[in-house]
C-alpha cells in the first residue's frame, strides 16, 4: 500500500469515527426534541459537548416559560457558560436538531462556539443557510464550521410527527365540537393562522 492510500484510508476512518460521534451526539439532542415534543412543544433538542464531555443538553420550552427567548440553543449556552465559567465557548461543538433561527445564530457567533452540527435544514426561517448564513458571515469576526445532515431524517420525522398530531388533535376537537348540540349552532369562527407551525419554528 502506498503512503498517499494510508494517508487516505486513515482521513477516512477519522471521517467515520468523527460522523460517528455526531450521530451519538444528535441522538441525545433527539431525546431532548422527544421531551420537548411530550410537553407540547415544538420538539427541537439541543446539545453542547466540550472535550468530549456533554456540558448542555436543552429542549424548546417556549411555551412553558413563557418567552420568546425559550429556544433549545439559548438554553444549552447559558447552561455551558454556567457550566465552564466562561462566556466564551471555545472547543465546543453544538448539536442542534434543526438549522437554528436569527436569535440563536446571533448567540452562537457571540458565545463563538467554533462547530455547529445540524439535523434538519429549516428553509423557511433557517439562519445557518437556508434565508441567511449568519455562522458564516464573512464580514463578521467569527465563522463557525457547520456540519449539515447528521440524523437529518429522524430530526425531520420528529417534527412532522409533531405537526401532523397537532393538527389531527385541532381536528378531533373540532368535530367534537361540531357534534355537541350546544355549540352545533355557533357562528363558524376563522380558522388559526397556522403558517408558522409548518415553517418549524419554534412555536
Ligand atoms: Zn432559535
């Protein structure tokens, strides 16, 4: 075997080893979407591993806590700052079940978190590439690497399965409604705007 294929094979076995990791790391970003899923909320799971250690493991709790800055990213960095002390995140990689937002873009640069590694692509409201790029921002002093399309399947599913419920449920309570005697005769009010839902932002 020639130097040049050792050399290739080993950049390949690292490649495997580091995917790998991702796909690990994902995984508990999904169990964190699940959660957030079982308490109602768009399920969007985030993660933070620094050196190999797991330092955040957060969930969107927007609704539960009642704010717009609940999302799973904010969460997971305000636990690793607490976490190393810092407000620098220097060596960490974030794992995030969905391409996050403007908000969370924004403190990803901030907290200069050096890789970012993300499950589904939200091409409507996305701020890792999908409407901007705001972690690679050539005019800003901090560019994140970003890793695309790590579960990328399974972090769609959860969300999908999430919408799908939610609107079957909206249904059924509906047609409950339609079947009581009492409200059959109500005046049809609008329906909800539900756009937002199906651009999978964190509502
Ligand atoms: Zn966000």
């Amino acid at each position: 075997m020639s130097i040049f294929n050792r050399k290739t094979s080993d950049e390949e076995k690292e490649l495997l080893r580091q995917q790998k990791l991702d796909e690990k790391y994902m995984n508990m970003a999904l169990r964190e979407a699940d959660k957030a899923a079982a308490s109602n909320e768009v399920p969007i799971g985030c993660v933070i591993v620094h050196n190999g250690s797991v330092i955040a493991k957060a969930r969107n709790r927007r609704n539960g806590n009642h704010s717009a800055l609940g999302h799973a990213e904010i969460i997971a960095i305000q636990q690793a700052n607490k976490k190393i002390g810092d407000w620098r995140l220097d060596d960490c990689t974030m794992y995030v079940t969905l391409e996050p937002c403007q908000m969370c873009a924004g403190a990803i640069v901030q907290s200069r978190i050096p890789r970012v590694v993300i499950g589904a692509m939200n091409p409507k409201a996305g701020c890792a590439g999908s409407v901007i790029n705001i972690l690679q921002l050539p005019e800003f002093n901090h560019h994140c690497d970003i890793t695309y399309g790590i579960l990328e399947d399974e972090c769609s599913q959860v969300l999908s399965d999430f919408f799908t419920n939610l609107r079957a449920s909206k249904k059924a309570e509906e047609d409950l409604k339609a079947d009581d005697p009492e409200t059959a005769f109500e005046p049809v009010q609008a329906e909800p705007d539900c756009k937002d839902d199906s651009d999978h932002n964190q509502e």
